[in-house]
C-alpha cells in the first residue's frame, strides 16, 4: 500500500515501520514498568496517600512543610488512616506518599512519550493509514486508563480502609489490554515476516496458544483480587490450605457466586486452581509443539514460554510461604507479564505466512 501526495513520490507504508516498532516497543516496556510499581503501591498500601486528582499540578513534589502537613491532613480523614495507620507520623507517609506520586507520574510520562511521538510522527506522514486507528486507539485506551485509575482510589476514600477489589481489577485487566496491544502491534512492525512453520499441526497449535493467552489473562485477573483482598496473607502453604486442599470456608458467603470475588480462601484457591491450569497447558503445547515441524524462532518461542511458565509458578509459591513480600510480590507480578509477552510473541512467530504491511 502507498501514499501518494502531489509533490512526493510514492511510500511504502512499511518505511517507517521499524521506528514506530521500536517506539512502541519502548512504550510497552514503560507500561510494563508501570504494573510492576502498581504492584509495589499496592503491596506498600500506598495507594490512597494522595486524595487529589490534579492531572497537571499534581506532577510537582510538594516541596513546603506546609504543604507536607495539608497533604498528611487530607489523609488523615479517611478510614484507612484511622482504623488502619492511626498515630501514623509524617516521616512515615511521605514514605507512601512517594511510591503513589511516582506511580502517578509514570503514567504522566507513558502519556508524553506515546503522544509526542505520535503527532510527530502523524505530521510527518511516516504512519500508514491502516497504523493509524490502531495507535488513536491506544491512545484512547491510555487516557481512560487514568481515569479509571483515580475511579478506584476514589472507593476507599469514604466507608473502606482500601480501594474496592473490583475497581482494582478493572484497573489491572486494562493496564494488560493496553500492553498487550501495543506489543502485538510493535511485533508486527518490527518483524512483518518471520518464518512460517509448514507443519499441518501449527495452524491448530496456534489457536491454542490464543486460549492459553486468555488463560493467562484470566489468571492474573484472579491475581487481582488475591491482592485487592490481601488473600495473600492467609493459607501460607502449598499445596494444603490448612491442611486441606479446598478450604472449609471456600462457599461461606451467599450467595454463591459472591464467594468467587469477596471471600478470601474462595479467591485464592481459585487462583491457585488457575496457575495449576495455565502451568498444565503451557506444558501441554510444548510437548505438542516437540512433535511438529515448527521455525527456529517459534520453536524457540514455544521452549521460552513453557520455562516461564513454570518459573512463574515458582515465584507465585514462594511469594505465598513468605507471605508475600514486597519484592517478591511485584517480581511476581513482572513475570505474569514476562509469560504472557512470551505467548504473544509465540503466537507471533506462529503466523501461517507473512506479512509486510502494518497490523
């Protein structure tokens, strides 16, 4: 496809494809930097230091005492301070006001660095028109992105001590919808023709990489309301939980439905239940994949994907017996994130034959 203007001659869409590739590959590699200090904010409770939404001011330190305390004031008044951090001093919410702060301003400069770029690339006329809605979109995507980040702060600032766990869901599946798109669309502009594996069994192995991507997904929804419950901190063995291998208390809520996302044994089991699954299937299509004539790169896709598989199993176990410490929390939350950029990029290198235009 090209683009023709009166007074140059015809571009090939794909000439400015590997700059916008690495662009929006660097861009994947700050969101994913972004989940990883979530989780840090989150595992620090650090989430609700900051009661203001001020999407420019609110990118400056406060640098006076006086506005130290007029901050440390506004927290004081919610239930999270005084049921949970009463007698808290300053010294000690500055330290969570920090990690809240940075975890603002990253978001502020993935915003910068997707949208300078991006109008100048647009004013160039470097991006082809089949580019074009895919970026409008992450863009869009971004911006509701941070609105839907203050949405959960703003739920425990009146009758919770923490944000509700179906706001930080929300929040979290979106951050994975966004990465996943820009490093779909990165690995499609950076590498539009990689080798095609002529095996019968690749198209079907490919389909089922797709649903072990939802199942990943999935998995670390489920990930989400272990955190946004703190069920992290209970049943701290593996693979018994309290001696049994499904809880006395999985269905204590009704009705029953609710226990999958209020009741704390009920959220981790099923958690536990679908890290056990997604270890399964990544097993599972790495033998099938031993048996097929695949490329060296997806060959070599489908090995990476089934150790990481089982590398983040491990850190999930570990994070659980050490009752989830902050460095193992949020490295366990990089891996999830490790696992599924691997799937992708397998289901990438699994395309039944190039192509060399824009996704």
């Amino acid at each position: 496809m090209t683009t023709v203007t009166s007074t140059t001659p015809a571009v090939p869409e794909t000439r400015h494809n590997h700059a916008i590739g690495l662009w929006l590959l660097g861009c994947a590699a700050m969101i994913f930097a972004m989940a990883v200090i979530g989780a840090i904010t989150r595992l620090t409770e650090s989430g609700l230091s900051i009661m203001e939404w001020a999407p420019l001011s609110g990118a400056l330190p406060p640098w006076s005492e006086t506005e130290w305390r007029r901050l440390f004031a506004l927290y004081q008044q919610i239930p999270e301070y005084q049921e949970e951090n009463l007698g808290m001093t300053l010294a000690e919410f500055k330290t969570i006001f920090w990690w809240e702060w940075v975890h603002r301003l990253w978001g502020r400069l993935i915003g910068v660095v997707f949208a300078v770029p991006f109008i100048w690339f647009m004013i160039r006329g470097h991006i082809g028109r089949r580019l074009v809605p895919h970026l409008a979109a992450m863009f869009a995507l971004g911006g509701l992105q941070g609105g839907m980040g203050w949405y959960m702060v703003a739920s425990g600032f009146a009758e919770r001590t923490d944000v509700s766990q179906y706001r930080l869901v929300a929040h979290l599946a979106l951050a994975v919808i966004i990465y996943a798109y820009v490093l779909w669309v990165a690995f499609r502009l950076l590498d539009p023709a990689p080798d095609t594996s002529p095996a019968p069994g690749a198209h079907r192995l490919r389909r089922h990489l797709i649903a072990l991507a939802s199942l990943a997904g999935l998995t670390m929804a489920s990930g989400g309301f272990v955190a946004g419950l703190n069920a992290g901190m209970i049943y701290n063995t593996f693979p018994l939980m309290d001696g049994r291998l499904v809880p006395d208390d999985y269905a204590a809520i009704q009705p029953l439905a609710a226990n999958f996302f209020e009741n704390v044994a009920a959220v981790q089991f099923n958690h536990r239940v679908l890290a056990v699954g997604t270890v399964l299937a990544a097993l599972v299509l790495w033998l099938m994949a031993r048996r097929l004539d695949l490329a060296p790169g997806a060959r070599r896709a489908l090995d990476l994907v089934f150790a990481m598989a089982g590398a983040q199993f491990g850190l999930g176990i570990a994070a659980l017996i050490l009752v989830v410490p902050v460095w193992l929390g949020a490295l366990h939350q990089a891996g999830a994130l490790i696992l599924l950029s691997l799937i992708l990029w397998a289901i990438h290198k699994l395309r039944l034959q190039p192509d060399d235009r824009a996704p």
